[in-house]
C-alpha cells in the first residue's frame, strides 16, 4: 500500500499544502481513458494543460501529496514564459518572479565578462525571470484543478504498467490500497528516476560529467540587483566555480562545485555548508550579513536522451526523456517544449486529425531539440567543470587571460536555454515560398512576438489551435480561403484567421490586427496583398507564402496533420 508522506516539507519560505489523496472507492467505476499522465512536475502539468486546450481530457497521477521538494528550477525563459502565458499561469509568474537580463563573470575578484542579454520593445517578457519551482508548480495546479477535462490525483503512484493491442493496462497504488486503469495513450512524465523507463528497460544516450555541485538556498538579505553571478576560481575553493542567483522572497542560490574525491554525504553535513557559504559571502564583501540555510542537495552534470520518445502507448517527456545539465537553465526550460509539442500532437491524434505518425514527428523534433540541448550544455559543462586535465588546461588558459585581453572575455559566455527550431520537421510546408522571405521567422521557428499597442501583444492574440496571419487591406477574405477553411473545421481542425493590416473587421476573419504602427508587416516581411503565415498549435511556423491561394493552405495543412 502506497503511504506518501504527509508531514509538509519544510521551507523558510514555501507554505507547503498537504492535499488529500485520491481514493477509487469514493468514485465510480472508471471505462479506458484516453490519456494517462503519470507525474505532476511541470513537464505532467503541461501537458495536462495543453491536451485540455485542444478538447482532450486526462488523468494526472502524482505519486506524492504535494509540490516538489526545494527552489529546484528557478531561471525561466521568455520562451517559457510565452509558454505558460498559453496555459494561463504567466501572470502569476510575472506578479512574483524576479526578471534579469545581466551576468557577471568574476576571476580573481575582478570581473571580467558582463553578459546583456537581448531584450526588445517587442518583447512582452524578460530573457529571464526567478520564480522557485513550487511556486511555478503551485500556478500549474490551481490551472489543472480549474480545468474540468484534468482528473488530478494526489497519492496515486504507477506501480506496474503492461502494455496491451492498442492500450495499457496501469496498476496504481494508493494509500487505500492498488486499482487498475487502462488507458490508450500513457505519458511518461515521472521525472528524471523514471520508473517507466527502467520497467521498459530504455537506455539513454549520452554522458555523465564526474564534478558534483552543491545547491544551497539561504534566506539573507543582500542589497545586490538580479544579475548571475559566476566565480571562478577563487581562494576558498580553487580550481572550482560558484554560482549565485537572486530567488523572491528573500532568497538566494549558491551553487558550488566540490572538489573532486569528496563525497555529496561530506558536503551536505551542515557544518560543512556552513563554513563554505561563509566563505562565499565573506569573498563577496558580506560576512557579517547574517543568513539561515532553507534547503540544500547535490548534482552532477549529465546529457542523455532517449533515442526515441514513443514506446507503444508510452511517451516520455520532459526529465523522463532526457538529463540535461542545469547551466544555462535548460530542464523545466526544456520540460516546458516537450509539454507543448506533445499536447497538441497527442491531441491531434486522438481527436483522430492526424494519424500516429503525428507522434513520431513530435518524438523525431524533440530528440532533435534534446541533441541540440545536449551540444551546447556540454560546451557549458566542460567550461565550468573541465572533465579532463586537457579541458581544465584551456579553461585556466581562458581565465588568466581575460585578465588583461579583452577578446577572450566572451568565451565565458555560456548559452542559455532557447527554443529550438524544427528547421527540418517534416510538417514544414515544401511548395510555400518561405525561401523568398527577406525577413521574419522561418520554417520551424517559433513566432516573434511583437507590441502591437500599450500592453498588447501580437502572441496575446494567437494560440490554441491553427493560427493563418493573413495580409490584407480588403473588405473580406477571398472565398476560395474561405472554403477551404470551413471544409477542415468541418473536419475537426481549429484554426483561427488573424487579418492583418486592415482597419476594419475583414469578414471570413476572426479577428483583425490593424497594425497601425506597421511592425507586424515589418517584422514578418509581410508586404503584399494576401502575404501570409500559418502557424501550428505550438505557434511555430510551418508554411508562409507572398501570395496565399487556397489549394496552398489546403495542402499545408493536410501536410502538418498527417494520417
Ligand atoms: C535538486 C534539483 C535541482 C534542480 N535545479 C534546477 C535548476 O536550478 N534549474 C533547472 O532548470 N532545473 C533544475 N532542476 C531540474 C528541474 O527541476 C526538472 O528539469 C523539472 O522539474 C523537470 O520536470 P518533469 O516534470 O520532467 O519532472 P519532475 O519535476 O521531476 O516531476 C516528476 C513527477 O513525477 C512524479 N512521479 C514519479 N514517479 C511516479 C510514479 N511512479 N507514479 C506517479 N507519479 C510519479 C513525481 O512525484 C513528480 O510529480 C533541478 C532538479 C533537482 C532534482
């Protein structure tokens, strides 16, 4: 019998609630789900979430009675942002989290490379915003137990799964005892000790970095801006990196790197935490600032995926799939796509728009995603903890150097998290003119948000289904679009039709952008009379053209939901 914990976690900062467990027998008896999600971190949540949006219900299972443990991720992306903005949690997000845009790289007490990351007019959210994960987690809950198509049930943990023709059979274990549950389409969504993974006997591919890092969370209050803060090198722990991030509430991150030989057991004893945040804060001029530790733990850097996300019934996603290494804030970041991707792919198919190929395309881009992931976050890794004595030679060289030249600073630069771009994906229309674009996102990319007025943007407008930006200063869409169009909603399909340009309603358009300003055209070179762009469900482009005819949108999107 499955007994999850229910004394509430501790934290100087988090009111941890301890919910109620989910028993069969207070419901009653339940035909095969559609989907089973099993795992409620965010990669669970957000795809629960997303699923919802295209009409699907689900069953979330979380083996525990409440969010998870510690700050865990605390940097999200503007990506991230513009994600959760589509399941409705980005306000929430915005009103506590803490945004940046600067880093600090520091050697020998100097510093010597400041990074500035890119942020635009254009852009409604931060490069980067600070919000503990159980805040993050608390927002997808409340969002889940709103949405009447999501069956949350805490304390229900999967103890066995087979899988059958066509569906699964789930024994889940409760505090009252196991029930069985079958269910057409499993997500894997149980974290990076994937139990679904062992029990399938999946192997991931990649490595493990040997360096161990400690994760302290202190409560103190130091008059500092939100900015990252990276030393290395220093006196009090040589040849090694430190981290440090500002979180709300008071709290600050120190991440540190061990030296190698020492256990994590060592590292956490209190004793040892101690001395070492101390010497921290006293390298940074603050000794004497007085501070409380909230949570503590370790990790070591890996880059592994799954070759493959859909196994039969089963898909893996989020840290299920893969491990990528925390620098350059890659894991809820990358948890996030996964959700979105799978959401409406899934969605897709088991609406029956699409047939399971839809599901190997979403498998092939985000393994994709994942490799892409993994390249630039072992540069990272090996940067700030070198693998091997050749690698240890070339960082220290880099280190002394920017001392006194310049051109090495920017080698500090670590990559941060972004949204990768199915450049590739098969759904990407072949006969559009995307190639005779001057400007504007491609195929794959994710869109450009752009400030179409005080507070308003391009993005507020778009998502849930299909989205065709349509060109136009006429009175109404031609009739040929607007055939086509009402033959595939017949079938099922949404797709939302944004005029833009004009400053009046355009009949055969949901909505119009008048664009007065003009940077919606600018940005998305979008010049001419009935110029367009059509957008999938996870907003990333798949077909645009200079001139849209209807057999052109017909055969884009027979080509992106394919049987
Ligand atoms: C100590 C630590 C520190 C981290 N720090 C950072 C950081 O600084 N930055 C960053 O970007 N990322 C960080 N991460 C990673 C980040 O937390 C994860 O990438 C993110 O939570 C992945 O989300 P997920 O939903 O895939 O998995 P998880 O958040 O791990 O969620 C898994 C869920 O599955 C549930 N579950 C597991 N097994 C079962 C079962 N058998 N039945 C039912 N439910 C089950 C769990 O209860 C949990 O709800 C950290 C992770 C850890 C552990």
């Amino acid at each position: 019998m499955h007994q999850p914990s229910t004394e509430p976690r501790p934290s100087l900062y988090y009111p941890y609630e301890v919910f109620k467990p989910w028993l069969a027998s207070a419901h009653p008896p339940q035909a095969r789900k559609k989907v089973v999600i099993v795992g409620a971190g965010p990669a669970g949540m957000v795809t629960a979430l997303e699923l919802a949006r295209h009409g699907v219900a689900s069953v979330v299972l979380s083996a525990d009675l409440q969010l998870s443990q510690g700050s865990r991720a605390i940097c999200f992306t503007r990506r991230s942002m513009e994600i959760l903005q589509q399941v409705g949690v980005a306000d929430r997000m915005t009103e506590i989290g803490l945004p940046w845009r600067f880093g600090n790289s520091f050697y020998r007490g100097q510093r010597v490379f400041r990074m500035e990351a890119p942020h635009d007019p254009h852009d409604r959210f931060f490069p980067i915003i600070n919000v503990q994960q159980p805040y993050m987690e608390e927002f997808l809950h409340d969002a889940c137990q709103a949405n009447p198509l999501i069956d949350f049930r805490w304390g229900n943990k999967l103890n066995h799964l087979s899988q059958k023709e066509g569906y699964a059979l789930l024994e889940v274990d409760t505090p009252e005892g196991p029930y069985a549950l079958e269910s057409d389409w499993v997500v894997a969504a149980d974290g990076g000790r994937s139990a679904l993974r062992s029990a399938l006997n999946l192997q991931m591919e990649g490595a493990s970095y040997e360096g161990i890092f400690v994760i302290a969370d202190i409560k103190i209050d130091l008059p500092l801006p939100t900015e990252r803060l990276a030393y290395f090198d220093p006196d009090w722990n040589p040849g090694n990196t430190i981290l440090m991030h500002r979180e709300p509430h008071g709290i600050w991150r120190v991440d540190y790197q061990l030296p190698s030989g020492e256990t994590p057991e060592e590292a956490l004893r209190p004793e040892s935490l101690k001395t070492r945040i101390n010497a921290q804060l006293a390298m940074i001029g603050h000794a004497n600032t007085p501070w409380e530790m909230d949570w503590s733990s370790v990790y070591s850097a890996r880059t592994l995926t799954l070759p493959e996300f859909v196994h039969g019934s089963v898909i893996f996603t989020g840290d299920a799939a893969h491990l990528l290494p925390i620098f350059g804030v890659r894991g809820a970041n990358t948890a996030f796509q996964d959700a979105q991707s799978l959401g409406w792919q899934l969605g897709a198919v088991v609406n029956g728009l699409a047939g399971k190929s839809l599901l190997a395309n979403h498998s092939a881009e985000r393994v994709g995603a994942a490799r892409e992931i993994i390249t630039e976050a072992g540069k990272s890794t090996r940067f700030m903890a070198p693998p091997s004595a050749g690698f240890r030679l070339l960082r220290d060289a880099v280190l002394s150097l920017s001392l006194t030249q310049e051109f090495v600073r920017p080698l500090y630069h670590w990559r941060t998290s972004r949204p990768h771009e199915y450049t590739h994906s098969r759904l990407n229309c072949q006969h559009d003119d995307s190639a005779l674009f001057e400007n504007g996102p491609a195929h794959g990319a994710p869109p450009q948000n752009v400030r179409l007025g005080d507070g308003d943007y391009l993005l507020d407008h778009l998502g849930g289904g299909f989205d065709l930006l349509y060109f136009t200063q006429a009175a109404a869409l031609p009739a040929s679009l607007q055939s086509v169009l009402t033959n595939v909603r017949a079938k099922g399909v949404r797709i939302r039709v944004t005029a833009v340009g004009a400053g009046h309603a355009v009949a055969g358009c949901d909505q119009t952008l008048p664009d007065t300003a003009g940077d919606l055209r600018q940005r998305y070179g979008m010049t001419a009379e009935g110029a367009a762009y059509l957008l999938r469900p996870d907003q990333h482009i798949c077909a645009r053209w200079l001139s849209l005819e209807a057999p052109a949108l017909q055969a884009a999107l027979a080509n992106a939901l394919p049987q």
